[in-house]
RNA sequence: GCCGGAGUGGUGGAAUGGUAGACACGGCAGUCUCAAAAACUGCUAUGGGGUGACUCAUGUGUCAGUUCGAGUCUGACCUUCGGCACCA
C-alpha cells in the first residue's frame, strides 16, 4: 500500500538536506526563469493559491528535466492594506501579522513539495528589500518621473481619513457609514504616460491577445486635434478654453463646451449670478465615482457657468457648462460638444434646449431636423472652406488649419493618468522625502536609506495614518542643509513593491544593490510568467513601465520583464463567487493533504479542467485522483510476469508508450495538464490489461515503468521518487532527463476511415496507411452499409481527407 | 455603463473546420463477503425500433448565415464571469 504521508515528509525533508532545487547562477545550461506572481501575505493559502502554483511547478520541473537550468523562486508581497486592517481590528501590530502570516504560509507552500529556490525568498515589507524600493523612488525623482500634483481621494470627513475604493460601499464609509466625498491632496505621482505609446506595444513578447487588448485600451490612445477656444471674458491666467478632440471635423458644428466641474477655471469664470447652482453641482459631483459619472445609463446633466467662449473656426459664440461626464483626469478635462453629432451632447442639448448644428450630411440629407445624432462620417456642410470635404479628409485638413490658426493642431490623446504611487498609510515604504522651510522638497540621500518605518504605531479606528502622529519619523532634519525639517508621511503603493520583485529575486541577497547587473541580465526577462488575469492591467502593467525606465537609466539592457505570459483561472468558492476570508468560503489546502496527500491534490488540480479556465470549487473527483495514485503504486511496484509472448501486443505496446511520450511532453509544453494527466490515465488502463496478459518480454515491460515514472515526475514529484527508489534506480527522479519519443515508432499500423454520406458517418472501415483517394473510394464502394445509400442515387462529389475521411455527397 | 472572456451529458471536462461526449466524478448492475466497506468487472447523452449483434432520429445557450461537412468560422441576441486606476 502506498501511504502519501509518510513518503511525502520523507522526500521533502530529503530534498532540502540534498540542497535539490538550490539554483546555481554559474550553471552553464541554458537558463528557464519560472515565475509565478508573488502572493500576498492575506493568513492562509487556500486551494487558489495551489491552482496557481501547482501546475506552475509541475512546468518548472518538466524543464528542468529537458535539461534546462531552472530559477523558480518565491517570496512574499507584504505590505498593504489587510495588514493595517488587521491591526485596527484585532489590536496586532501589522508586521507581527504578516510575519505570521508569512512563517504559516511557507509552512503550507512547502507542504507542496514545489521545487522553489527558498534560499532566494524575497519579502518586501523587510527593510533589506523596500531600502532598494525607496532607491527606485529616488532615481525616478532624479529622472523627473516622480512628481507632486493635486488628486481627489475618497475621504470620510468624520473619520477625517483616506479611503481605499474597497472602504467605500454605496458612496458611503464602510466604518460609519458617512457620505464620503472626493478631496483634493497634494499626492505623488511616477510620470508612466511618458512611456504610454510604447507600452501598448506587445511586439516580441507571447503574451493572450485579452491581456493585451486590455493593456491598450488602458493607455487608450486616440488620434485627434487640439483646440482653444477664447474666452469672451478672461479670468486670471485662463484666457481660453482647450480642448482634445477626436472628430475635428465637427468643429464647426459645436454649440456648447462642458468642462469638468473641478475644473480650477471653473471658480473664476463663473459669473456671479450663477456662482450658487454651480457651487451646488460641484458638491453633487464630489459624492460620485468615475464609474457613476461615465455611465451611459444615466441621464447626462451640467450647470451653465454664464461664461461665454468663441469657436476659433467660425467665431460662434458659445456657452460653456459644467458637467460630470467630463472627467478631469482625461484630456483637458474640457470638451467641445457638437449634439448633432454625438449621442451625449445630443441628449445634453435636447435637455437644456441648446442648438443643434448640422454639419455633417449623411448621404439623403435633405437639411431636416435631426431626431438623434449622426454619429457617422459624411460630407461637410455649415463647415466654411471645408464644405463637401468628406470627414476623414476634413479631420487632418481643420487640424493643419488650426496650426495655421495658432489656435490648436493635430495631437494625440492617451486615457492612460499617471500613476498615483502616495498612500495615506502606515503599512508601506515611505517615501524618502523631507520637507524643508528654506530648501523645500529634498530627497533623501541615497545613503541614508532605508527610511526605516517606526515600529511604533497608533492605529486609531478611523484608519488616519499613524505616520502623521510619530514625531520622532516626521521630525528629522533637512539632508541639505540640515536645519529641521519634516519628513513625508505618505508611503508608496504596494504595486511599486511587486514592481521589481521578480529582478531581486536574481541577486536576493546582494547589499549594495537592488540587484547585479550580471546576474539580473542572465536570468531576465522571465521566461513564463504565470498569475492571475485580474493583474492585467495594473501590476503587469506597472512592472513593464519600471523595467522600461529602469533600461533608460542603463540599469538594465531589456525592455520587456516578462516573455511569455499565462494567467491560470480563477478558483470560485463553491456555490459560486470569490473565494475570501471575509466571507467564510475558503478551502484550505491543509485538510486535503492530510487526506490524500500532496501528490494527489496537485495532481487533482491540474485534472479539474484547463488551466486557464479555473471554475467552481468541488473536490468530488479528488478520491478519483487518489485512488489513480494507488493503482499506479501497484502497477509500478507489484510484479510483472510474462505469459503467452505475443509479437503484435508487443508492438502495440511500443506503439503505446512512444505515443504517449509524445503527446504528455506536446501538452506539458502547451500547458495543457488537464489532457496530459488524462492520456497518462489512458496509458494506465491499458498497461494494467497488457499486464494481466502478460504478453510483452519482461525488459521492454519494465522500461515502460521506467518511462511512465519519468513523465508522472513533474506532476507528483513525491510518489515517484519513492517509486524510483523502489525500481533500484539513482537518486533523484528529478534529476532525470524527461523520456524521449521514437516517432517511426509511434506510427500507427492502420487507419480507421471514416465514410460519411452528406456529411453523416454512416461506416467506419479500418485501412492500411498511406490510401489514395481512389482506394479509400474503393474501398467505401465495397461497403454493403454505404451501398445500401448510394443505391439508386446519383454521386455528385466525393471529398477525400487523407487518412481519416470521405465523404461522398449524393442527390 | 465601458472593455475583455466563457456557455458541450446528472457533474468536471475532451475534440488541427472532418467519428461530439476522450479521461474522470457520480449513478446503476455484477464479482468477492455472513454482511458492509474497499477493490475489481460491465453499463451509463436523449428519444424511437429490435430478444440480440445492432439500427434510425435528435443533440454542443438562442436565432440566422458560410461550407460537401460547424461545438469550432461570421452576424445578432440571451445568460454568466472578470477588469475599470486606493483590495492585491
């Protein structure tokens, strides 16, 4: 009997004395750099975290085996939110938490027996590693690619605090349940739009079509012009209003402007009579999201400012409102609106009865009144020398002549904002700033680093940060001209952190560098980078900004971290939805293999379905899996005795394991374990019949054991080892090569053709190999069943697919 | 709302435009047993016909289309899941 427990312990305590997956930089194969994202340190890995790793592993081992030299490290992302709300709730202090976290995690990660390089274990709450996150900061700093401006945050006025998206619910606190509105603070920024065209290219990377896809609606570019329109009346340094848009050639049908109501024009172009609805709106607006106010759904409204501005086309005089559904984040926060010819403005217009211009003609108009925007292209009317113009010749055509104007030109627009990196919060790396009355802002010196966070921490109920309340951390002195000077109090958004992990894992311990140079160009970029999909857009997309900078600063000589991409599916909690500690509905990984033992729970996930398909959590086939485990233990270890010799079943049984060899390595290639565990399940079956016949020679018998070891090994890494140790053969299994195929021998000997008449089976013939057209015709023809339909009927067509069909259409 | 996926037996799923349901789970029947469990063997998409080997029809979310042939390609729709910038 084959007991999982015993054996599993036994191996992986083993393997770790034998220093098995240690990694060795000057290992002179060819390298594979395995990486699956780095989990957060949220308490315990439930049966999600083993679908993402498990079969990662079960790739990483199968490499090794081909021959490759193989870094699969791991570690831990540790800072962020869950750790502060732990420490609100339960009255424990955030790194006694995580730490925690991280000592049960490990525990449970190894219990997987995955072929992780622990000795490169990266944690990024340490301050050994957010020392070389704060560097990052600098160097940005000294690159202008990290800034200060104004952003609304969610903020609770009675907590007085910041909160994340997931503290508000319904717009209001999560913790008092008052209105929360947005607030302008000064925050930090890392200038990502700088490189905004070059990351929606995916050129020379394999990553799925949806990722990218995703990416380049995230940057979101889009080809317009620039317009500025002036203002009747000027106010402080705003003696116009600019605008992006990407339909100039409805320039001149343009009847109002909306600009987004926290605007800072807003507050000095408003005439006074207006000064009280407008202020009203702006207060109704701050208590929305982005979602809310870019949804179609609702009814689009605005507030008239009372100022006016001038069409630099046609010196129409224009009214300009505020309204919601412009955002300030995107463009100008400014838009031209031309309700003949865009669905919002139409309703807009229609809704405050403002005009509506025609300027484009749809191929019958007649000059009539519109009953809905023509959004389409067409031929320009109302539009001076650009009249009869069609709009794709109009748009590059207005837009020279605004040049020309002075008054705007051709230009680009990308939706992608820079990225927001300042969090109001304990649990991160400070940003290594000071603020000085006589130097201003000064960053800190590089050798000064790490700006240690103070274990001492008040965490108040509201959720303020604590950072503010320390005075030792906040009062320090100016690096410049050392008077005192106060130190930021804001710390970095965790998604810096997991920005370059996956570069220190390369030279983890190194104490004078985020990491060598030598070392990070030998494993870079990552070789398969596999996670979830729900980190599409912004941890993936963060971490190739920070590798691009960090190629433009000479620290690195690649542009791209990650090759080839796969995001695994995700796991549902049974009964449908996330699977979260919050709700009560996670599975642990533990009970699992107490009950059946590592092998099989790996073996069992990668069985469940494709990998990049996920699904609801049900482990009614895992006993399926266990009891497959046991009876290969006894196919393998129980005795095999010729019987009878039979010189086809032996051939037939070459054919088999040649076969399988080929199709179980073409699937582990393609990530495809779902099928790989099924053909080797296949291949059980049959040898458990062959070997109740006995009729194959003892020798070819045992090297098909030998092989089928050998291609299990990457799935369950402990119950082969065991079994190769049983069969008398050398330590480790999993320092094997991976079995190689014969493909003359995996040839099949017959075919099975397939008849069909219009397009239905209606016989299956066996035939030698290699038929022509002609004999399979033949050879159907002399087929009773299929003469029984071509009796009497005429052949119109008959369609050939070599080695595997005809099909003979009749009338 | 916008963007991106996914829909196949009782269940998870398999299928280079070419035999739909591989491989499992579950169920049913049998072997073994005093009995049960375990293990092993067989059957198991639906409907009809036949004692039977078998045979006919229907069938991959819905409705159209392309094709000799569609789960696979095209269009529209329905359902469902993920992302939308401070959860990570």
């Amino acid at each position: 009997m084959y007991d999982p427990t015993q054996i599993e312990k036994k191996w992986q305590a083993q393997w770790e004395q034998d220093a098995l997956y240690l990694v060795n930089d000057d290992d002179a194969s060819p390298k594979w750099y395995s990486l699956t994202m780095f989990p957060y340190t949220s308490g315990d890995l439930h049966i999600g975290h083993w679908y993402a790793e498990a079969p990662a592993d079960t790739y990483a081992r199968y490499k090794r085996m081909c021959g490759y030299n193989v870094l699969r490290p791991i570690g831990f992302d540790a800072f962020g939110l869950p750790a502060e709300n732990a420490a609100i709730k339960r009255g424990i202090h955030p790194r006694e938490w995580t730490l925690g976290n991280i000592a049960n995690m490990t525990r449970q990660l190894k219990s997987m027996g995955s072929c992780y390089d622990w000795n490169r274990e990266v944690v990024t709450c340490l301050s050994d590693y957010y020392r070389w996150t704060q560097w990052f900061f600098l160097k940005l700093f000294k690159e202008n690619l990290a800034y200060r401006k104004k952003a609304p945050v969610n903020w609770c006025p009675s907590c007085q605090a910041v909160l994340a998206n997931e503290q508000v619910e319904d717009g209001k606190c999560w913790r008092c349940e008052s209105q929360v509105i947005q607030k302008d603070l000064e925050q930090w920024f890392f200038g990502i739009t700088k490189y905004a065209a070059e990351l929606a290219n995916h050129e020379g990377i394999d990553w799925p079509e949806k990722i990218k896809i995703m990416q380049r609606n995230w940057v979101g570019r889009s080809e317009g012009a620039d317009i500025s329109f002036l203002l009747e009346k000027p106010a402080k340094e705003y003696d116009s209003i600019k605008i992006f848009t990407t339909r100039p050639d409805t320039a001149y049908g343009v009847t109002f402007m909306t600009i987004a109501p926290e605007h800072p024009m807003v507050e000095y172009i408003t005439t006074p009579e207006q000064k009280e609805e407008v202020t009203a709106y702006q207060q109704r607006s701050r208590e929305k999201n982005d979602i809310e106010r870019l949804s179609t759904e609702k009814e689009k409204d605005g507030v008239f400012t009372g100022a006016y501005c001038y069409n630099p086309l046609n010196d129409d005089k224009i009214p300009v409102y505020i309204g919601d559904y412009v955002l300030i984040s995107y463009g100008t926060g400014a838009v031209m609106a031309v309700p003949a010819h865009d669905t919002r403005d139409f309703a807009f217009a229609k809704k405050y009865n403002l005009p509506i211009k025609v300027v484009i003609a749809s191929p019958n108009y007649n000059g009539e009144e519109l009953s809905q925007a023509y959004i389409e292209s067409g031929s320009l009317i109302n539009s001076g020398r650009f009249d009869s113009m069609n709009s794709e010749e109009a748009k590059k055509a207005i837009a020279e002549y605004l040049t020309v104007l002075g008054k705007g030109g051709p230009s680009v627009n990308y939706k992608l904002r820079d990225w927001l990196i300042s969090r109001q919060r304990y649990w991160g790396a400070p940003i290594p700033i000071v603020y000085c009355n006589s130097c201003g802002l000064v960053p800190v010196n590089e050798e000064e680093l790490p700006v240690l966070l103070p274990e001492k921490a008040e965490f108040k109920l509201t959720g303020e940060n604590p950072l503010k309340y320390n005075e030792e951390f906040v009062n320090t002195t100016c690096p410049k001209c050392n008077r005192l000077a106060k130190r930021e109090t804001d710390t970095m958004d965790t998604f810096m952190c997991s920005s370059w992990y996956f570069m220190r894992y390369t030279s983890p311990h190194s104490p004078d560098a985020p990491f060598y140079k030598e070392n990070v160009e030998k494993w870079m970029p990552v070789d398969l980078y596999t996670g979830g999909a729900e980190h599409a857009v912004m941890h993936l997309f963060y971490a190739r900004f920070l590798t691009k900078a960090l190629r433009d600063m000479g620290y690195v000589n690649f542009s791209e971290p990650f090759s080839r991409l796969f995001n695994q599916g995700l796991i549902l909690a049974q009964g449908g939805g996330k699977m979260s500690k919050s709700k009560g509905n996670t599975v642990t990984p533990d009970d699992l293999v107490i009950r059946v033992g590592a092998d099989a729970v790996r073996a069992f996930l990668m069985f469940i379905g494709p990998w990049d398909q996920g699904g609801e959590w049900n482990d009614a086939g895992l006993n399926g899996i266990s009891r497959w485990l046991q009876r290969i233990w006894s196919l393998v270890i129980e005795n095999y005795q010729e019987q009878t010799l039979n010189e086809k079943d032996t051939r037939d049984f070459v054919r088999a394991m040649h076969r399988t060899i080929a199709k179980v390595g073409d699937d582990l290639e393609k990530l495809r374990f779902n099928t790989m565990l099924a053909t080797l399940m296949e291949y059980s079956n049959y040898l458990n019949k062959v070997k109740t016949a006995g009729s194959v020679p003892y020798f070819i018998w045992q090297e098909a054991m030998k092989n089928l070891i050998l291609m299990l090994a990457p799935s369950t890494p402990h119950i082969t080892e065991e079994m190769w140790q049983i069969k008398g053969q050398l330590y480790s299994v999993h320092q094997q090569a991976f079995p190689q195929y014969d493909a003359e021998l995996a040839t099949e000997e017959e075919i099975t053709l397939v008849v069909q008449i219009n397009g239905r089976v209606r016989d299956k013939i066996n035939a030698p190999i290699g038929l022509t057209a002609q004999q399979a015709e033949d050879l159907a023809r002399s087929s009773e069943k299929i003469l029984s339909f071509t009796e009497g009927r005429q052949i119109e067509k008959v369609i050939y697919v070599a080695g595997r069909l005809l099909n003979i259409v009749v009338k």
